[in-house]
C-alpha cells in the first residue's frame, strides 16, 4: 500500500503486481511482464508497452536507485536482437511520461566509447547524483574504473577531468550530491569539487577544514573546522562559539552549540557566522530538521537513545520524540517512529500526522 501523508491508503497494488522504484509521488510497478509508471494514487502516466520499450529503471537491485525518480527523471531502455546483431538504445522520461533525452542508438552514452555502454541498463553500472546528472561507470581502462558524466537536460557526455591524479574519485563519484552545479566531497586530506561540466578539481591537504560543506551560487565552498568558518580552505570568520556538531541543511548549517558550562543550544546558522534565530537551549541528544537532516547522537537520520526533536526553519518545535528505545525518520515534515521489541525482532511503526 501507498499512504499519503495522513496515513490514509491512496493505492493498494493489484494481486502480483510488484512495485520496483519509487519517489517523489511516482513509482514503477510490473504485473504480467509490463513495466508501469504511475502516480501515487495509481493512474498510468505510461507503461513499457505503451511506449514499445524493455524496460525502466534497472534490469536489476532497483531499490538501490529510488532518486533517479525523485527528481522528476525516468530511465528508460530498449533492446533489439536481430540476425545482424543486438543493438541497445537508452533515453530519459519526465515523470509525465514525455521524452527529456529520446531512446536513441545514438545517444551519447552508447556512443561515448565506454567499453560496457551497452549493459549501462544492468546492476551498479551508474550513480545519480542529483539535479540531472548521472554518472556511468564507463571501464574505458583495464586496469581501474572510468566514469563519464552524463547531463540529462543537456544530453551530453562528458569526461572527468581532474586537476591532479584522483585515485579516489571513483568513491568520490558514489557519494557525489550536486548542489548549484558542483558536488563536494572529502577523501583522506583531499576535497574533490566535482562540476557538472565534468572537470574536477582536488585540493590538498583541505580536509581539515571539516566535512560539513556548504556551497553558494558563485561556487565557493564553505566548511567549519575549530569553530570557524573557512572559504574555499581558507580562514574566513570566527562566529565566536563552541560549536559542537553540525550539518548542512537548506543552505545553512544546523548547530549544536555548547557553553563553557557544558549546556547544549541548537540554530542555524549562515556562512558568515549569523544565527537564523538565537540559540535554544536543550537537553535533546538529536535535533533534525522537516527532512531529517539532524546533529546530535545520530546515524543516518536514524535516532535513538534519549529525547529527539524536530524542528521548522524558525526553531520551532514540532515533534518531540521521548522513547529511548524508538528510532525516528523524518522527510518533509512527515515524521514515522519504529520502535522494536526488547527481546525479539518485532517491530511497530507509529505514523505521526
């Protein structure tokens, strides 16, 4: 069943229908060997038969790939065998069942040299990584793995290019998050900033700096290490406060403070040091946001041991969680406590209006 957001049922599949990938009020069902793209509520935007294609998504390991539909973006693709041979066509869909990038033999992935472009269908041969930009793990060398940039809107290819031998950046392409046009990430003392151009450029000896990375729309990085802020790795202000943890959230980061007492306040806060709202004080072990982006005693938006609070824009409390023994998961302000058995694996779920 598909709940909506007050936990009323908007679609029960049909006996042996199976649903494959799933997002942002869409998912890709099969029943009878036909793939289905439907909304939430059930109505077929389109299908595999509609469309004279193979298939969506993955051939395989769907549940892996969920954010290639969140944003709006459908993989769709196409095999033909013949006598002469088997030929391969890929393209992308709107979520409204319209072509972004046709189903084309000659698309850019197929066609950019990668020696396996034609099972680029087939298990972890690409990552999303958010705003229409997908990478293919290309194997273009014997030796290493090879990634190719593909730009969904532009429909286009593009070759990653570091400013330096990148050893780790085919880890750096598994995590990458792409925000205004560039993803940053941390390896060892490196930071990678990864463009959506394809080029790439690693800075030494940056980590330091923190893991917490906020960027602006000119492209300048911004991270806190020893409770000051740095721009592009270099020292930019000092906000004046013991900063405790932090992590990035709407374009600020979210805060846990501490006084030399050893109290605990939570903010956000902007990259030149200002508060979005003066400090609150909490005896809270985990504090998130509508989406669940949280500092405190957590692990992967997932909370447990001790008070857990959610909180609006405006630090307002809107959930306040006290089961030590529950875990919380928070998307858009909908927010689901899974509390399990002391001495079994069974597990309950509340859903919280």
């Amino acid at each position: 069943m598909i709940l909506d957001s007050y936990g009323d049922v908007a679609y029960a599949t049909a006996d042996g229908e199976e649903i494959e990938i799933y997002g942002n009020g869409y998912f890709i069902s099969k029943l009878n060997g036909v793939q289905y793209l439907k909304k939430a509520d059930g109505a077929v935007v389109c299908s595999t038969e509609s469309l004279g294609i193979t298939g969506f998504g993955l051939a395989e390991n769907y549940e892996d790939y969920t954010q290639l539909l969140c944003d709006g973006y459908v993989f769709a693709y196409k095999v033909v065998k013949a006598y002469t041979g088997t030929t391969y066509e890929i393209g992308i869909l709107g979520t409204d069942g319209k072509w972004i990038a046709p189903l084309s033999a000659e698309n850019p992935i197929i066609t950019s040299g990668a020696k396996y472009s034609t099972d680029i269908f087939n298990k972890h041969s690409y990552e999303y990584a958010g705003e229409g930009i997908l990478f293919v793990n290309a194997n273009i060398s014997d030796y290493s793995y090879d990634y190719l940039l593909y730009n969904i809107e532009n429909n286009e290819v593009y070759r990653l290019v570091p400013n330096t031998y990148a050893s780790n950046l085919d880890y750096m392409v598994t995590v990458a998050s792409f925000r205004n046009g560039v993803s940053y990430g941390t390896y060892g003392s490196k930071l990678y900033a990864i463009r959506s151009d394809g080029s790439v450029t690693v800075y030494s000896d940056i980590a330091k700096s923190g893991l917490e990375i906020l960027s602006d729309d000119e492209g300048n990085f911004y991270t806190i290490y020893n409770n000051q802020i740095y721009c592009n790795g270099e020292f930019n202000f000092d906000p004046g406060c013991t900063i405790y943890d932090a992590s990035c959230a709407e374009g600020d980061w979210l805060i846990l403070l501490k006084n030399p007492d050893g109290d605990c306040f939570y903010t956000y806060m902007t990259v030149d040091g200002e508060f979005r709202f003066d400090p609150i004080s909490t005896t809270a072990s985990y504090i998130c946001d509508i989406n669940g982006v949280g500092v405190g005693d957590s692990s992967n938006n997932v909370q447990s041991n001790g008070t857990k609070l959610v909180i609006d824009t405006d630090g307002t409390v809107l959930y306040t969680g006290t089961n030590p023994s529950a875990y919380i998961y928070v998307n858009k302000g909908v927010v689901c406590e899974q509390v399990k058995g002391a001495f079994s694996s069974t597990e309950t779920y509340t859903f919280l209006k």
